[in-house]
C-alpha cells in the first residue's frame, strides 16, 4: 500500500482568524485528507481538500471524480461548478437550493466514492504544436518593456523569459525548459482566471517547474501564448492581460463563435475538458500561423486528440511514489531551491 506524505504549507484557517465561514468539516481518513465546506457568498459554497495546502495531483483526480457524479445528479439549483487542483467552487441558486441539503449530497458521494487508487478516469490526450520564443511573443514582451517596466530580471535582450525560468530553476538555459515541455504531460485540475483557459500541472516530480510572475503583470498578452506562473502552465486562450512568463505560443482553444467542427460539434467554446492531459511538439512559427487561419477563418485543421484516453490511478500513483522517481523528484528540487536563493526576484 503507497503511503501518501502529510501536507506541508501554510495552513490559512491557523493564520486568519477573524472570521469563520466553515460549514462542516469531514474528517481525514486513510484514502483523503479532511475536506473542509465553506461559506463563499449567498450562492456559492466552496470545498476544499485539506487544511494545509499541497500539489498532489490525486487530490484534484478525487476531487474531477467526485465533480463529474455532482454534475451526474442533476441537483435542481446547482448551476456550475468549478473544480481545481485541491477544491471545487459549487455555484447554486440559494432560492432553490439550501446550502446544507448541498452539502449532504456532496458528503453522500464522498462517503460512496472508492479510495482514490481504484479509479480509472476518462482522460483524453490532447497535443498541441509550439513555437517557441515566436515573434508574436516577443513583440508583446517588447511592448511592456516599452510602457510598463524598461527592466527586469525575468527578461532578456531578446525580449524572453525562458533564460530566467532555466535561472530560477537550476537549469544550464532554455534549451533545458524547451526539453522539459516538450517531453512532459500536463494534467488539466480545471478551468478558470478566463474564458477557455484551463490550469495544467507537470505530471513528473522531477521536473516540476517553478517560476515567479510579471511585476507588475503585462497590460497586454496574445492569444495562444503559452506560459508558467508558480508551478501551473496556462495558455492564453483570447486576447488579454497576464503575468505568466512566457515560452512561445500555440494554435487557438477557444473559440467563441463555434465556427470550427471542434467546437460546433461539441457546442462548446472551449477545446478542453477537465481531466485532459496535454503535451506538446515543436513546429515553427508559420506552422501556428497556419493553425490561426485554419481554425478561426478556413475551420478545416483537425486537432490532434485522442477521445479514448483514461488513466489508471491506481499505476499514477505507485510509479509517482517509486523510490526511484522520489529520489530524483527531490534531486531537482534540491538543486531548484539552491537557484531559488541566488536567483532576482521580480
């Protein structure tokens, strides 16, 4: 049996205590850690896995299973949810639904759902083209040297942040970070900060990536940008502000006018789901160029995804926990926190 370490972070609720908006709180057991139910506003109730923060990607696997039989039930006043990678976010209608019968039916699905280990959840494997340090990218970090900050450590002469991210992670330059991304699987805990976007966390330990963001954050950024904030990887998905440091750019995964079969067939404006898994390959710039024309205007590029994907928790979790993939996993971050000390901060 894989033993699962403790959380280690700060605990929010020990640090804040001038208001309780704690509901209930179910207790930890051999197979989770407490899940604590709060008061978010009149209509919405949050629940979080855990007292103490952590990154471990089974917690949000739990919490996507957990959510899709939510989402099952039908529950007359629930309107949306939106689930991370340690909580989910309940949005209902308080005329309709009392937020105690809510949390019932949550606790009645945590109390039926198997340990997390005997999952098998729907996954599909999503591939997306780079370009990376494109000219586009570039332009838009040229443009907040010019009207924001003129210097900064996390940009260069060539108007990139892929030398301060090898920098602040230990690594000899972005060769480093291009081989990292290109050989890495990201999985998607959910969808938030903006229309089409969707959080992505490095599914290998060893190579868990960490970064500052902008300060201040760009005014501008482009649609399709690919960047890091923390630990999470985000892909622009219109036209917006932003302070992830950025490594290139990608084809659309939003479209709002559902002109492309991706989106029209699916009658979403959002390429991902939750519980995706996303990796990348490396093509030039006119390759994104071309994905621009043939998804917005032409809508005949047909993206690489495969629907029948599922992961199997059970071997996530044992080959995640292996002696091997740990030791190396806290080599990296040995040598990740020795560049973390010397490295400018923004």
């Amino acid at each position: 049996m894989t033993t699962i370490p403790k959380p280690q972070g700060v605990n929010a609720y020990l640090t804040n205590k001038k208001y309780d908006n704690i509901l209930k709180v179910l207790p930890a057991t051999m197979e989770r850690v407490e899940i604590i139910f709060l008061q978010a506003g009149d209509g919405m109730l949050k629940i979080e896995y855990g007292f103490n923060e952590r990154m471990y990607i089974p917690d949000s696997m739990r919490i996507n299973a957990v959510d899709e039989l939510l989402q099952k039930k039908k529950i007359k006043g629930v309107i949306e949810t939106v689930p991370t990678l340690r909580a989910n976010q309940v949005w209902f209608d308080p005329t309709v639904l009392n937020i105690n019968k809510l949390i019932d039916e949550i606790t009645e699905i945590e109390d039926n759902l198997p340990p997390v280990a005997d999952l098998v959840l729907h996954s599909r494997q999503v591939r997306l083209p780079i370009a990376f340090e494109d000219n586009v990218t570039k332009d838009f970090i040229k443009y907040y040297v010019d009207h924001q900050r003129a210097e900064s450590p996390y940009i260069n002469e060539d108007y990139g942040n892929m030398d301060y991210v090898a920098q602040y992670n230990g690594l000899n330059g972005k060769q480093d970070i291009k081989d990292i991304v290109l050989n890495s699987t990201y999985y998607n805990s959910g969808h938030g900060f903006w229309p089409g976007g969707a959080f992505w966390w490095n599914m290998d330990p060893r190579v868990q990536l960490y970064v500052p963001k902008y300060n201040p954050p760009r005014m501008r950024t482009h649609e399709g940008a690919v960047g890091m904030g923390g630990p999470c990887l985000y892909i622009y998905s219109t036209p917006s502000g932003g302070g992830y440091q950025l490594f290139g750019r990608t084809i659309p995964i939003f479209q709002f006018s559902l002109k492309h079969p991706q989106y029209k067939d699916y009658d979403s404006p959002l390429l991902f789901r939750v519980a995706d898994r996303l990796s990348f390959y490396e093509v030039d710039e006119e390759e994104i160029l071309y994905g621009y024309e043939h998804i917005h205007n032409q809508t005949d590029y047909k993206y690489d995804i495969d629907y029948e994907g599922e992961i199997v928790v059970k071997d996530f979790i044992e080959w995640y926990h292996s002696p091997q993939i740990q030791e190396e996993a806290a080599a990296f971050k040995k040598k990740q926190a020795e560049a973390v000390a010397v490295t400018p901060k923004p």
